[in-house]
C-alpha cells in the first residue's frame, strides 16, 4: 500500500500548488483593474499575460503528462522560430534614433528569452528521453539554440542559452533540489534589486558609469522615471499602460514603446508596491511548484534555469511585454510539474520511493490471490 500513499501524497501537494497558482495569477488578473479604477489605464495587457501564463501552464501539464519529450521538443523548435521572427534587423540601440531603433529596443530581450526557453525546453526533453540517441540529438539541439543566438548577433541570448545548458548538465550531480532552487531564486533577486539600485543611484559612481555604458542611458533614465512614479503612488500606483505618458524622458525619446524595460520597476510604477508583490509571488509559485513536481531533478532544475534566465532579461529589459515569451515560459513550466507518464510507475524516483514496474502494453497484471486489487 505504500505506492497509493505516495500518490495520494503527490496528488494532495500538487492540488496545493495550483490552489495557490489560482489565489496568485487571480491576485494579479484583480489588482490590475484595482489599479486601474478610476484612471485612463489599460489593464488589458496585464490580463492578456495572465490568461497566457494561465492557459499555455494547463496545456503544458496535459501534454507533459502524455507526451513528454515530443512537447519539450516541439516547443523548443517553436520558441526558437519565434526568436529568429523576433530578431531585429540592428543591434541594442543606444538613445532610439528612429524606428528601426525602438523595435530592437523592445525586441532584443524577447529574443534572448525565446532563446532561453528554447534551449530549456530541448534540455528538457533530452533528461525525459530514453533513448540514448535521442539524448544526445536533443542536447545537440540545445547548442544549436545557443549557436543561433551568435549567429542573430544576440549576446544575451546566447549567454542566457549557454548558461541554461551548463546548468542543465550540472544538474545531474545535484540530488537535492531545494539548494539548487534557492540558489536560482536569489540569482533573480540579485538582478531586480540590481535595477533598483541603479536606478536609486545607490551603487558606487565608477560602476553605474559602467552598467550605464551596457544598459544605455536612455534606459537608466526610464528606469529612475519609473522609480519616480512608484515614489508619487506607492500603493496603486499610477495606472496599467500609463508610463509611457507620465515619464518625461520616454516623451522625449522618438518612436518610444512607452514601457520602463524593466518587468519589476514597470509594474513598481504602474501597480505599486502590490503589484511588484504579486511578481515575485507569480515567480515564487513557479519554483514552489518544481520543488513538488514529481518530474526528476535534472528536468526540475533545467527548468528552474531556464525561468531564471527570463526572470533576469525580464529585469533588465522588455521580455515580459510579449505573449510569447509569458506563454512559452508557462508551457515549460507546466511541463517540469505534469506527473509522469503511466509507464513510469506510480512514484518518483526523486522522492527516492521505490514502486512496482508498470505492466508491459498489451497485458493486464495479475492480480495476487486473497489481496484486493490497489
């Protein structure tokens, strides 16, 4: 009877993470119309994000739970379609001259996540398939991800693909997930209060001269606006989609998207303080719900990377502002928590249970006389 226990165990703490995954994205779908009661506000982008998150982390537990290594898979060749779609036609630009100017600015984060997620996914689905071969194929597929990311001229994107394969082989020598978790939890801290300290102006004057050099300055100068904002409304904020008009310097910049480039100071000052709350709780839930997935560690902490790896482009850019890239991060998330596929046995070899093999297709198990059938 140990194998049902372990399963109803399973069943009770996964119903418990998406009990709090509806609470939080709920939290965030309401607080977005909160904050925009009353104002000139557009909360129709905040809400476009939480049914993407939503309804492609449905889809991605379905389909992981039936056919694991062909989702990971297609969806890592779908997400790097979708980058090189992305790609914009010049590199990062500096004050925005024109046009072409502002859809690299908005882009170029898109595309090194989609490279992320990409590279994740392929990651992914090698730790889930069997097949030596087919290992080694996908893992090829991950570098090839990586590869790209030189090739469309994106530096974030190949350091953020390259870093998310180095992780995924190291997982293999870490056997508890909760350190490896934390760690990548702190790595996106230290990111957002990196953005906020350099927008405070708090760091020491030779390194914001620096990190101003690699951010540009007209970035900085979004990023203190929005941090002007968040100071004026600190609760509410000033209203979803009203940056653009508030803050002086994306006034003045020609063709400006009208958005901070920054995930965490963009809803500090269009949400408040709650909004930012219910950021980190959005990221939080997603690490709570690998450290409960049944999946095995490597996949857990590939994962865990790859959601990192967007976390901080989101933190330093616009990533978070494109469909594809919410979507494709929920998909890989719901494929690191789907539960293992019925031929897979009934436990988890993470939680270290051993179980009975599944019976081979096409034959009943017997059932052991004068014992009730589990």
């Amino acid at each position: 009877m140990a194998a049902p226990a372990v399963r109803s165990g399973a069943r009770e703490r996964g119903a418990l993470s998406d009990a709090a995954g509806v609470v939080i994205l709920g939290g965030c779908a309401v607080w977005s119309l909160v904050a925009a009661a009353g104002r000139e506000a557009r909360p129709e982008g905040v809400l476009l994000a939480v049914l993407a998150v939503a309804g492609s982390y449905a889809c991605g537990r379905i389909c992981g739970s039936l056919l694991p290594v062909a989702t990971a898979a297609a969806a890592a060749c779908g997400a790097l379609a979708l980058a090189v779609l992305l790609h914009p036609d010049h590199g990062l630009p500096g004050d925005l001259p024109g046009a072409a100017a502002s859809r690299s600015f908005g882009s170029t984060g898109a595309t090194a996540a989609l490279l992320a997620l990409a590279t994740g996914a392929a990651c992914c689905a090698a730790w889930a398939a069997r097949p030596r071969g087919l290992r080694v194929a996908l893992r090829l597929l991950a570098l090839l991800v990586a590869v790209t990311g030189l090739v469309l001229g994106s530096v974030a994107g190949f350091a953020a693909a390259l870093g998310v394969l180095l992780c995924s082989l190291a997982a293999a020598r870490l056997r508890r997930r909760a350190a490896g978790l934390a760690g990548f939890a702190l790595a996106a801290g230290l990111v957002a209060g990196g953005s906020w300290a350099v927008a405070e102006d708090a760091l020491p004057h030779g390194l914001t001269v620096s990190l101003e050099g690699q951010l540009t300055v007209n970035r900085v100068q979004l990023w203190r606006d929005a941090l002007d904002l968040a100071q004026e409304h600190p609760l509410r904020g000033a209203g979803p989609d009203r940056f653009g008009r508030l803050s002086p310097t994306a006034q003045q910049t020609p063709h400006s998207v009208g958005k901070p480039h920054s995930a965490p100071l963009q809803l500090a000052a269009e949400q408040g303080v709650v909004g930012v709350a219910l950021l980190g709780a959005a990221f939080g839930w997603m690490l709570y719900g690998l450290w409960r997935s049944p999946r095995e560690t490597p996949v857990v902490l590939t994962a865990a990377a790859t959601l990192t790896a967007v976390a901080a482009l989101a933190g330093v850019g616009n990533a978070l502002s494109f469909t594809a890239v919410t979507a494709g991060a929920g998909v890989l998330a719901g494929l690191a928590t789907a539960r293992r596929p019925p031929d897979d046995g009934g436990a988890t070899r993470a939680s270290g249970v051993a179980t009975a093999k599944a019976p081979a297709l096409g034959r009943w198990p017997r059932v052991p006389t004068g014992r009730p059938f589990p």
